[in-house]
C-alpha cells in the first residue's frame, strides 16, 4: 500500500529525515520506533502531507505521489491521527465524526454502525461537545473520525500517550480488529514498548532520522529492537 524510497524532509535548513526507504502493507501493522526526537512524527507528517517532504519518492497503492497537502492525501485515502489528538473541543462528538465526511461523495455522509461498535462510549455520548470527553474518549474519537473516511492507509502516532490502561487496550484490540480485515496498512508510532512489539507486524527503528533496524516481526527478536529504542 505504501512504499517509501529515499525521503526526505527539512525545518528550514535543519534536515531531520535523512533517506527513509519503507514499505508499510494491507492487513499489517507497521510500527515506528525510536527515543525522543529521532523523528517519528516528521516521518508521519511527511506521510500525511502535513509536512511537505523535501525530496525522495511516496507510492500508494501503486500510484507515485508527487508531495501533496494534507487533504488532497486525505481524498487519496490516507488518514492521520496526531499526537494529541486534535479534535475539535466546541463541536459535539457526532459533529467531529461527521467532518471525516469531507473525504467522501455525498452517498456515503452516514456514520457506519461499526464505529459505534468499535467504540460504544461515542454512542452514548453523541451530544456531548469533544472537550468535555476524558482523554481517553478523546483518544477514541480521534481515531473513529479517522476511520470515517474509509482510508487505505492509517497513520496513528502515539495514540496511548496519557491514556488510561483500559483504553489502551480497547485501542489494541481496534487495531487488532481493522488489521484482520486486511483492508488498509497501518502505521503506528508508539513510545509504549510492550503495546507496540504486541501489535507490529513489521519494525521500523529510527535513529537521529535515519533507518537504525528495519524488518518483519519473525525476523527481529524482541531484544534486538529494545535495544534498538534505547538510548
């Protein structure tokens, strides 16, 4: 679904992704790894658009991207979940799931009952305004809005950050679940090392903005990339 070759990115004249190659496939789970400030999020942003890269090359879904801005990535089929969510605080929890539907043609502007089954507290708090939900329920809502616009690749970076142990692991076994269905490749940055290892299907660790160790779960120990996360 995504192939990366070579990319790059820069803040001004500082560069901070130095020829990131990866590939990230349908029905897996794709993990980037690393300490503070190797990266990880740039390389998401990148992905999304939100950050325009500075050079290399994006394929998705066989189709080479010249670099986009965050929304015409979005219409591509690319969703992003930032760190800290980024919800909209005034507006109901149904009104932020509805404005996933700007990716959609009009025929398709109804929340699915999946979402609802996925994460049952959204439906019981529809009419509640996103700033009022505990950061967890922010959390839930953030990646539900992003599964609104039926994307084929799904970045989430750092989605347990702050959030309480059940959560976490109903966000595990969502992601566990959108996996099975082998219809979208997801890219997951996680400081959380257990939770990470638990879920990836492939490993990308990142040093100092470049490609420290990369490969399939079977083919890394879960001591090669702990010690490849720490510092």
């Amino acid at each position: 679904m995504l192939t990366l070759t070579d990319l790059t990115l820069h803040y001004g004249h500082s560069q901070i992704l130095h020829g990131i190659s990866m590939q990230a496939a349908l029905g897996e789970v794709t993990c980037v790894m690393g300490t503070n400030g190797v990266g990880k999020t740039s390389l998401i942003k990148a992905i999304s658009g939100t950050h325009p890269r500075s050079g290399g090359e994006l394929e998705l879904n066989g189709e080479a991207l010249p670099p986009l801005p965050a929304h015409k990535m979005a219409w591509k089929g690319v969703a992003y979940v930032p760190q800290g969510r980024e919800i909209f605080p005034l507006m109901t929890v149904r009104e932020n799931l509805e404005s996933g539907f700007a990716c959609l043609p009009k025929d398709e502007h109804f929340v699915p009952d999946e979402i609802f089954d996925l994460f049952p507290v959204l439906k019981q708090m529809q009419n509640r305004r996103g700033g009022d939900l505990s950061g967890g329920q922010q959390q839930q809502l953030a990646i539900a809005r992003a599964l609104i616009t039926k994307p084929k690749l799904l970045l989430l970076d750092e989605p347990t950050e702050g959030i309480q142990p059940n959560i976490i692991q109903q966000i595990g076994d969502v992601i566990r679940h959108l996996r099975s269905k082998g219809e979208m490749a997801i890219v997951l940055v996680e400081q959380y090392f257990d939770f990470a290892y638990d879920l990836a299907d492939r490993f990308v660790v990142l040093r100092r903005g470049s490609i420290l160790m990369e490969g399939a779960r079977q083919d890394l120990s879960r001591e090669q990339v702990l010690q490849g996360v720490t510092v």
